[in-house]
C-alpha cells in the first residue's frame, strides 16, 4: 500500500498532515467542483488516508510474520525428515545388536550387556553396568553408538516441538494481521462510499494515473536493474492486492520482489528487509532500479525509474503506476 498522488510532497505521511493538500482537493477543483462542506470532506479524507496508512503498516507485519511462518515451516519440515533418517538408523542398529543376542543365546547364554537392546534407556543401562570388560571393543562401540544416537534423536524431537510451537504461534500472528488489515481497508471503503458522489469520483480519479513519464536518458545501475524495471514496467496497471506478489496483483514490497525476481535476484518479501538488501545511496544519485522507501518506519516502497519518478502499488483501488519520488518523505534509497 501507499500514497495516492498528491501535489505536495508528504503523501500519506502524518508528520506534515496540517501542511498537505490532499489530492482530492486538488482533483476536486480541476473538475470544477464546488468546495462546498470542503472542511467536513477534508476530514473524511484524511481519516481515509489515515487508514491505508495503517492498513499498510499491518501489511507489512502481515508479510513479515507470513515469511517468518514459511522459515519455520521449512525447518520443522527438514527436522521431520532428521528424525526419520535417525531413527531409522536406530532401528538398524537395533537389528544388529538382535541378531548378535540372539546368536549368543543359541550359543549358551545371553551377554547381560545385550539387555541393553531391550532398554529404552541405554544411559541408564551403562551408567549401571559394573563390569565394561564383559563388553567385548565391539559390541562396546556399538551399543556407545547406538546412546549418541538416540540423545540426537531426543534433541532433534525437542527442537523440532520448539520450532512447531513457534510455527504455530506465527500463524496465528498472521491472521491476526490479516484482521487487522481487512477492518482498516473494510472502514476506509466505507468512509469513501458515504462521501458525495463528485467529491468520491475525484477521489478514483486522483488514485489513476496512466501517465507514462519521459524515462529518455536514465540508465539503470546494472543489467539486473534494467531487468527489474522492464519487469516493473511491464506491469503498470496491475491492482493493488494486498499481500499479493504478482503476478495478477501487488502489495508495493510485492511489486519490487517480484520485479526483481524477474532478474534473477531474490528479494526480502517485506519493505523493511528491502531497505537493508543492498547499498545505500543519496537520493540525489538515485538510478533506475533503485528501491526508494517511505515514511520513518519504511513501511512502503517504490521502484525508482529515472527523472523523478517510481513505479509502485500505492493502495487498493490504486492500481501500479508511476508517481514522483517524492510523493511521501523519503527514507532510504538502496541499490540491490
């Protein structure tokens, strides 16, 4: 999510809310559209605003908890297939000491140290053995073997109930993000339903800008760079959906990954972790493919195309377009 274009340049940013213009105001005018209950609108607007705001810094939470939740997913999964492996390789082992007791048995009696294939606490077992030297050096080995294996195995199950107890837990961040998200979205479109029928078309009107800006003469930091903004490009137009990473919809950390993916680079899912993917720059010497993000706490970002402009998702209804850079306050800009 992001800023709708806005004639100054603070956008969606709170810090200089008493100082900006919305762009419905501006829209309004240009329509020809009669100020009348200007002030009552204003409000109305700026609550809206207020809410994609929020609704986006609950987005960002959203991914952040979502990726962290496929992380852990992707582990418990590896240490499953761990424990599988290790125990099969207790039961082979298991097999082998079997057979050996079994053998001894025929042959006039059980090894007592043999006892300790049918324990199920070989730590046990040994810590009371009072006599190693009716071990023979192998069977030794191998019932010391057969111990490590099985602490590795009570570890391994340990880590793995860890890591499902904080998969459990992320999912239900994720959700509760979810809620968050969709309550923000569900009032802002309320509130623009209740607005006048004029003052609410100069609002859509204001959040679609077809315009193609004159891109002549800026060149990407790379090829990879040229890749992700023919990719960005490419899809200008695409609606806004968010926690949606193309290709049919974006949320604006969406719509950056994705690009770059395209060019064969893997970026963090969110706009924080975007901001630390790379190199910093000074804006004044941002290129094409640069990824410019917003507000104090980052929580929107853009792809930086040349002459003053980024490609972004800036909020639902809002579908991908170009807006000047500095549509909102500036926080970072990175070259990945």
């Amino acid at each position: 999510m992001g800023s709708h274009r806005r004639l100054a340049p603070s956008g969606f940013d709170r810090g200089a809310r008493g100082a900006t213009l919305c762009v419905l105001t501006a829209a309004a005018a240009a329509l020809g559209i009669a100020p009348t209950g200007a002030a009552p609108q204003d409000d109305t607007r700026a609550e809206v605003d207020r809410l994609y705001e929020e609704a986006e810094q609950a987005t960002e939470s959203y991914n952040k908890a979502d990726e962290r939740a496929d992380t852990l997913r992707d582990q418990v999964d590896k240490a499953q297939d761990r424990i599988a492996r290790q125990q099969e390789r207790i039961n082979t082992m298991r097999d082998a000491l079997g057979s050996l007791a079994g053998a001894q048995y025929r042959s006039g009696g059980l090894d007592p140290s043999l006892a300790l294939m049918f324990s199920d606490d070989p730590d046990e077992y040994l810590d009371k053995a009072a006599a190693l030297d009716r071990i023979s050096a192998v069977q030794a080995g191998e019932l010391k073997e057969l111990q490590g294996a099985m602490r590795d195995l009570s570890q391994e199950r340990d880590a793995a109930t860890r890591k499902l107890a904080e998969l459990e837990k992320s999912r239900k961040a994720v959700a509760r993000h979810k809620r968050t998200v969709e309550r923000k979205l569900s009032k802002a479109r309320q509130l623009l339903n209740a607005m006048p029928y004029a003052d609410r078309a100069a609002y859509d009107r204001a959040s679609r800008s077809g315009r193609v800006p004159d891109l002549a003469g800026a060149v990407p930091s790379s090829a990879r760079a040229a890749a992700a903004v023919a990719a960005a490009r490419s899809v200008v137009g695409r609606p806004y959906i968010w926690g949606a990473n193309g290709p049919a919809g974006f949320d604006c950390s969406g719509l950056t990954q994705w690009s770059y993916a395209q060019a064969g680079i893997g970026l963090p899912r969110t706009s924080q972790g975007q901001a630390q993917a790379g190199e910093q720059v000074p804006l004044s010497q941002a290129q094409p493919g640069d990824l410019v993000t917003y507000r104090d706490d980052a929580s929107h970002v853009g792809m930086y195309v040349g002459n003053g402009q980024v490609i972004h998702a800036p909020y639902p209804g809002a579908p991908v377009r170009y807006d000047p850079v500095g549509m909102m306050p500036v926080s970072t800009v990175t070259r990945p």
